[in-house]
C-alpha cells in the first residue's frame, strides 16, 4: 500500500519503483480496463465504491481509490484461489 512504501528507506523505494512498480502498474491497468463492466461493478462493490466509478480507466481515478481497487482484486484473487486449490468446480460449489 502507498502507507507502507511511504514507511520504506528511499533508496529502496527506488529500487523497487524502478525494477518492479511500473511494469506491474502498467499491467494492472491494463488487466482492470480490460474487464467488462460486470466484473467491474464486482470489484467496484467489493472495494465498497459507487457503481458510477466503474466508467473510470484505472489510471484516471485518484489514488486512494486505485489503491482500494488494488487490494480489492488481490482479496477476490485469494478468495476464488482457495476453491481452486480444493478442487471445487461449479457443481460442486452448487451442491453445498
């Protein structure tokens, strides 16, 4: 989170903002702006912002809100991750 970068000795801050952060900034835009409005909206709520944010490319909105939006897609990540890892398929999950 921007917090704890914030925390972190500056030269480390630049070697990890130049070795890490902007290629894996470049590609969270893209993976977010290329969702449909559907899975927007998913994330959207779950990060608990208004539907009329879903219309913003990632890179327009401000950063508390990229950073919601963020930590928003890494939760649901580990949330679905989980089924995954004990085999859970679509019937399964519907049996229970």
């Amino acid at each position: 989170t921007v917090s704890s970068m914030q925390n972190l000795p500056t030269g480390l801050r630049n070697v990890i903002g130049k070795h890490f952060a902007d290629s894996r900034w470049r590609e969270t835009c893209a993976y977010y702006n290329s969702l449909h409005e559907r899975d927007r909206l998913t994330l959207c709520f779950h990060a608990q912002m208004k539907k009329s944010q879903t219309v913003y490319r990632l890179e327009e909105m401000p950063t508390a809100e990229r950073e919601r939006i963020v930590c928003a897609i890494d939760e649901l990540r580990r949330a679905f991750s989980k089924g995954r890892i004990r085999g859970v398929n679509t019937s399964t999950f519907l049996s229970w």
